[in-house]
C-alpha cells in the first residue's frame, strides 16, 4: 500500500476523522512510535493536517482516540462483563480468562505492541494519563477478589503485576526478534499452549495460598 493518500479532496467529517485514526495505527505498526508526528499522520491519511485540530482540538487528543479504540481493557470490558462476574472459587478462573485473553490480544495487535513500548520507554503526560485510566478499570476487576486476599500475606496485584509483564515480554520477543525466553517460543504453538495454561495456574496457585495463609492464622 502506498504510505501517501494525497492529494487532498473534500470529505465528510466521520470519514475525515476514521482515516486520521487509521492513519495513527498504520505508521505505529509501520514505523513505531518515532514515525508519529502531524505532518506524518495528515499526509498518510490524505487529508489537510488543519482537519487535526478541527475534529480532535489537538494532535494529543487524535493520538488519546486512536489508544482508547484499541486499548485493551475497553476490549475486555466489552467481553466480561462485570455484572455477570462469579464469586468465591470460581474467581481464580474468571481471572486467568481475562489475561490469557490479554495475552491473545496484545499478541495480535502490533500497533498495541508499540503503543506499550512507547509508554515504557518515554515520560509523557498523555501516555501516563491513559496508563492510569487504565489502572482505573484494571483496578475494579481485580477488586473483586480483595475478600479473599485480605490479610494473607499474598498480594493478587503483585501477582498480576507479574503476569502482565510476562505477557509483555515473551510477545516482544517473539515478535521482534524471534526468540526464546527461558526457552519458552510462544510463536510455536504448543509453547504457546504451555504459556496460556500457565498463566492460569500462576493465579491459582496465588489464590490457594493465600487460603492457607489465612487458615493457618
């Protein structure tokens, strides 16, 4: 595909606006982060880079859109719906389906896949403030399972914690360098397997102990 649209010509607003957020998500997943910018971003869309600030009021609020469309926890939200939650030794499960499905989602989305290293690797405010929305509603599924956690000496954020960063890393290193980590290749499917088994046995096992901690109290 050709990276330039051009030239300009008159379109609606709704139209104008999609191709400037898909413009976003192509030189992400193209070029990463560095190869974002206003100009870049208007001339791959085809559109005046005046359109920016007339739809979005700001490059920033173009670049919060385009994150929030593809952000991961809207995608989960939208699937398990906390209405619909279970309750006591059923949580443990409820909580591996949501990251093993946040391992298949981060696996598949490259522009995710940049997007989380641009917010690791830079300090900016638009991406500490979507980084804590984020938190925000990471923070009420994980809330649900605070009864059983409370004063056992085993702290579930911790160990999610833990979880997502080893989601993070594996992916990266499968996708960009096509490698091994602890002999661990999560573009083989059966290591894939092995991956997403493990992950769930991980919140398991840190739901089991803190069972026994608070009955040996």
């Amino acid at each position: 595909m050709d990276k330039k649209r051009g030239p300009y010509r008159p379109r609606d607003k709704e139209v104008t606006m999609q191709l400037l957020i898909e413009a976003v998500g192509l030189i992400l997943a193209e070029d990463g982060y560095r190869g974002l910018g206003v100009n870049k971003v208007a001339l791959r869309a085809g559109v005046d880079k005046k359109n920016i600030y007339n739809y979005f009021e700001s490059y920033n609020n173009l670049l919060k859109t385009y994150i929030k469309s593809k952000d991961f926890w809207t995608h989960i939200f939208e699937k398990f719906h906390l209405s619909d939650a279970p309750k006591g030794e059923e949580m443990p499960d409820y909580l591996g389906a949501i990251f093993k499905e946040q391992f298949k989602y981060f696996s598949s989305e490259k522009e995710m896949q940049q997007f989380i290293f641009w917010q690791i690797s830079q300090s900016n405010v638009l991406l500490k403030e979507i980084s804590d929305e984020r938190e925000v509603k990471g923070a009420v599924i994980a809330s649900l399972a605070d009864p059983h956690f409370k004063n056992s000496g085993v702290r579930l954020a911790a160990v999610l914690a833990l979880v997502l960063g080893g989601v993070y890393y594996v992916v990266w290193h499968a996708e960009y360098n096509k490698s091994v980590v602890c002999g661990l290749d999560v573009n083989q499917e059966k290591d894939r397997e092995d991956f997403l088994r493990t992950i769930g046995q991980v919140i398991s096992w840190a739901w089991e102990a803190a069972g026994k901690e608070k009955r040996t109290e």
